[in-house]
C-alpha cells in the first residue's frame, strides 16, 4: 500500500503538477522580477514564469495573508444607524516554495490572530490557502533559523514539504490537505525507498552544519528571564537607529497594526487595517501628542523584547524565525542578531 505521508516527486513532474493546482486556485510562488528582486508573486502562465527557488524571497507570505492595508468592511449610513458589509470570500490560493522560516511565522500568525478570538479576515485567507514548503539545503547567507528552531527543515505545520535530494524532491505530507492533494494527483508521484530516506537524512544533517552565524537565541532569552537590560545597551542601539520601521515591514512575524475609518462621502465609507509598528513614534504617541515612551533611548525596546522574552514567556518560543530578513535591510546595523550579541556577551551582576 502506497504511503499518502511521503512520496517521490520527479523534478521533471514538478511543473506538470503546479500546472494542474493553478487550475484550481490562485498559485504564488517565488519569481524575480525585472530589477532582480525575487518575491512571491502570483503566476498566471507557468510556461512564460521561471520560479526562483535559489534566492530568498525579499518579503515572506505575511503581505498575502495580513497586507499592508485591507478593508475590514464598508459600511453605511441611514436613519436606523450603521450597517457594516464584509468584504468579498476569499479564493482558494496555494504558496509555493515557502521556507520553513516563513512557515514558522505564518503558524505564529495563525497563533496571534486566534486568541482571545479568531480574526475573520484573517483566517478567511488562511483558511483558503494551501502551502507547500521548501526545506533548505543551503541556508542564505543571514539565515539563522536554527538557533530559533525554524529549520532548516520543519517537523509539523506545513501541508507539504519538500526536500531537493538529486534529481527529485523528497515530499511529505503534515496535513490533511496535503494528503489529499498526493491521493488526487498520485500518478505525478512514485513511492519512497530506502536509499531515498538515507539521503535526505544525509542532506539535512549537512544543511544544520552550514550556518555561518553563531547567534545565541536561547542564551539571550535565559538571560532576559532573569535580568532586566542595561540602559547602556538601549542606548547604544538607539543612537544607530534611524527609525524607519524597515525591520518590521519585512519581518515575516510584527503583526501590529492600527484601525481607521475612511469616508467615501455623508453616507459611506470604508473601515480599514493598515502594518503599524511598535518601532515607530507614532505608536505609543497619544491623542494629546504625549509619548510615554523615549523616542530616543527606547525606540527598539519594545520590538525586542516582545520577541525574546514576552513571546517566549507566553508561548514557550521566540517569535524571530531566523530569516536574516532584518540584517540585509538594516543600514543602522542594529538588527535583533546585534542586540542578542550584546545581551550574551555584557557582564551581569
């Protein structure tokens, strides 16, 4: 009996087989674009589309399943008062080539957005989506994932994962829309084999010797358990930080965001959810222009420490996935690696 959790995928096939899922959903997958940037992108013609697989994508699946802005409802005006319409269903969307980074962060969004309750703009896209995940044999130059726990391969969370053994991919199914989609499509597939299982093994232990980065995640969080930071450490971080929220726009887990209606004229508008930051000033400012945090000592407390010790107070893990995604765009060169840096090497009491 053919085993639906882990099958055998030609790479001759993998085309073929994208060709028949975008037939019945929308499918995004990594694509470089003229200027050289390589970002999930929705394909529409696979012949006329290279799917790049060897880059990291620039941005992670959080502008698909939180964008940047979104309308929550229209609403409307009339003598009994205020009537809110929800937006249009969600379709069905598959993400293809996701790192188990970015899986990691859609699993911590999945967390966020359903407690106390589940956001339904939320979970209507991720309900309808479908993700197949790429496990890295070659982490990115930046990449830390190990050190957070989020790859180089995962064990749980995705519908599929693949790993790249040779000439095939070594697929496994973790969920149930995953198994189903084998089952349907399982002529694109054959079975496993031994030598198949001795491979990918080989392959993943090679992957968690290829780090280049010694960062010491859990060392940093033992530490911010037990001792509060010193002020000379924010001090130093905030001199060199510029304040322009790049960190958080393309850190694939700062889920914050600020609420505003919009008027579209007396008896209509919009109710929309647009990124905020907790890096900006603007977040902590109140209505009669007070800010009861220090712009100029603090502006990268909160980030940090939401990451390292709140999250891993509550949910038992960080919220850093270990993208590197924060040090390629930070030009101050304070990114969350430094300050785990300064936090594992100062002298404490």
């Amino acid at each position: 009996m053919i085993n639906l959790k882990e099958l055998i995928l030609t790479k001759d096939n993998l085309i073929p087989l994208l060709r028949k899922l975008g037939k019945e959903a929308r499918l995004i997958a990594p694509v470089q674009n003229t200027y050289g940037d390589t970002l999930f992108t929705e394909i529409s013609d696979l012949d006329a589309t290279e799917i790049d697989l060897s880059n990291q994508p620039q941005a992670s699946l959080k502008p698909f399943l939180l964008p940047q802005q979104e309308t929550l409802a229209h609403y409307s005006i009339d003598q009994d008062g205020y009537t809110f319409t929800p937006p249009k269903p969600e379709q069905a969307t598959i993400y293809f080539g996701v790192r188990s980074c970015d899986l990691t962060a859609v699993l911590y969004m999945d967390l966020i957005f359903s407690k106390p309750t589940k956001d339904s703009n939320y979970y209507a896209r991720r309900n309808q989506s479908l993700i197949i995940s790429l496990g890295c044999n070659d982490p990115f130059a930046n990449c830390f994932c190990e050190a957070t726990g989020s790859g180089p391969s995962l064990e749980y969370g995705y519908d599929l994962q693949l790993i790249d053994i040779g000439d095939c991919y070594f697929v496994s199914a973790g969920r149930r829309k995953g198994a189903d989609l084998l089952k349907k499509w399982g002529y694109f597939f054959r079975e496993v084999d031994e030598e198949d299982r001795k491979i990918r093994y080989q392959l993943l232990l090679e992957a968690r010797g290829k780090f280049t980065r010694n960062v010491q995640v859990a060392h940093a969080c033992r530490r911010l358990e037990k001792h509060p930071v010193p002020e000379t450490i924010w001090n130093a971080l905030s001199r060199r930080c510029y304040d322009c929220g790049g960190c958080a726009y393309v850190c694939p887990t700062c889920t914050c965001f600020s609420v505003d209606d919009m008027a579209l004229n007396e008896s209509e508008g919009l109710r929309l959810r647009s990124w905020d930051a907790c890096t900006s000033s603007g977040f902590t400012r109140m209505a009669g222009g007070h800010n009861p945090v220090d712009r100029r000592h603090h502006a990268l407390k909160r980030r940090f420490l939401h990451k390292l010790k709140d999250d891993f107070s509550r949910h038992g893990k960080v919220s850093c996935t270990g993208c590197g995604r924060c040090i390629d765009i930070c030009f101050g060169g304070v990114d969350i690696t430094t300050f785990i840096h300064l936090v594992t090497t100062v002298e404490v009491p």
